[in-house]
C-alpha cells in the first residue's frame, strides 16, 4: 500500500502562531506533500475549525476510496476532529492518543477555550455541535480510547477520566514500568483496527522543541518510536495524524527532523501492508 502525505498548515485552533508554516519547512526537508489542505478562514475560530476539518475528512475518505493510506502532518491538533471522522466512516477504530494532555476538554469547562484541546471531547460529541457534526454518527466509543504519555491535564479532564474508566498511561506510569511493559497489558485488549494521534508535545522539549504547548517530563523520542513500531507490527494500523508541529519554536530543526523520520518509518511500514 501507498501512503498519502496530507500538510495541514493550521493553527487557527490554538491561537499560537507558527504551525500555519509547516509546509516551507516540510519541503525545505524533503518531506514530500502528496496533498495541501486549503480552507477558508471563518469569521470565528470555530469556522476556521470546521472548514479545514471539512477538508481534511474528505481528503482523508478519498483515501479510504482509493486504497491509501492517511498520513495526516499538522498543523494543531484540532485538525484531527477531521481525520478521525473520516476514519469512523470506514472503521470500527481504537484510537491511541498519544499526546502530553488528553484533549478532552469541553466548550464549558475549557480554561483556554482553545479548540485544540477539545478534539476527544468533540470526537465523542461533548464539543461544540457544529464541530461534532463532522462525526455523523459515529463517535470514538470510551472503550476504544487509549491514552499514552499525557501529564497536563484540566481538573475536568481527570475527573471525566476516572469516572468514565478510560486507559490512559501518564509519561510517569511508562518511564517506571517501560514501554514494553505498557504494550503488553495494552495487549489484552481486544483491538483490531486503529488510528495514532501524535502530537509532538508527547516528546520531551528537550528532544522536541518544536511544538505549540511543550511539557516537561515526557517521553523519549526513543520511546515513541517504540509505541509506534509496536502498533504498526502487532495491530491494523488504518490511518495517523502527526500533529502540533511548530517551526518557529523548532530550535536546531530537531522536531522537523523527528517528523521526517517518523514519515518515513510509516511509509516503510504501510509500503509492506
């Protein structure tokens, strides 16, 4: 199989300038776009939103259509309420967030009131309607949701996840028991196909510094790659977003040379499927 390099150059989700560049630096590193998302910028943020993620979910489902696979590269991680809609259109998926916060985050209960801390919460229809609508019917089931490497969260968002019994892996649970620990208890689960969210900021900003909202104590970028190599060996890996990417805080290029060899590790993998 072929994987499809979709850029998202979006940034309207979170306020922080910087991820509407990705494609100049994308290219300057030979990262090869197949397709540019082009969108409209609304009156509102939530506009802005939904027509980019208008276009990412049909771009993503053209992919479905003609047996490619997604590689989404963002752009801030609202662009994902896009590109896992199109993927529930086709699967049954598990969603493996791996991200330094969880992004459940609701209209209400949001202290930023950035929408790039809302996807989860919008791919599960508890976001701003206009946004969720982009799901249809289809929404990411408590059940097939796994967090990895998150350690900022909102009140909220700790409570929403204990009282709703959702795996979820702090970057401190996976550097005490290792990563290949973790894999293996993830793997009693019963998965079959699934969709990586990679957001940047999982990585430690000493590794990774080009991202919108960096954490400290993350993970290694060792490690991810483990967590990736992993699920694409062990699991039908249908679809992923890389997300977050920002340029100008990307001191030394070190993160955009961390997307490139990730892209280029998927689409080894996926050449094989």
């Amino acid at each position: 199989m072929k994987t499809k390099i979709i850029a998202v150059p979006f940034e309207e989700g979170c306020g922080i300038k910087g991820s509407a560049e990705i494609v100049d630096y994308l290219n300057k590193f030979n990262i090869n776009i197949d397709k540019e998302v082009v969108f409209l910028k609304g009156k509102t943020n939530i506009e802005s939103v939904y027509n980019c993620c208008i276009e990412t979910k049909e771009i993503v489902l053209n992919c479905f259509k003609e047996k490619l696979f997604p590689l989404v590269i963002g752009g801030d991680h609202s662009i994902a309420i896009g590109s896992i809609s199109a993927t529930l259109q086709n699967y049954d998926t598990s969603i493996f967030w791996i991200d330094a916060h969880p992004d459940l985050e609701t209209p209400e209960n949001s202290i930023t009131k950035r929408i790039h801390g809302m996807p989860v919460a919008t791919l599960m229809k508890n976001g701003y309607s206009k946004l969720s609508d982009l799901t249809e019917d289809k929404v990411i089931k408590k059940e097939n949701l796994i967090f990895l490497g998150v350690r900022d969260f909102d009140p909220y968002e700790k409570q929403y996840l204990s009282e709703n019994s959702i795996d979820f892996y702090t970057a401190n649970c996976i550097q005490k028991n290792s990563v290949e620990k973790i894999l293996k208890e993830i793997q009693k689960k019963e998965i079959n196909f699934i969709h990586i969210s990679l957001d940047l900021d999982v990585i430690n900003p000493s590794e990774c510094p080009g991202v919108n909202t960096p954490v400290e104590e993350g993970l290694t970028y060792s490690q991810v790659r483990e967590i990736i190599d992993f699920l694409f060996d062990n699991y039908n890996v249908v679809s992923m977003d890389i997300v977050e990417y920002n340029p100008l805080n990307d001191k030394y290029n070190r993160s955009v040379k961390i997307v490139k060899e990730i892209v280029e590790s998927v689409k080894e993998k996926v050449s094989q499927f």
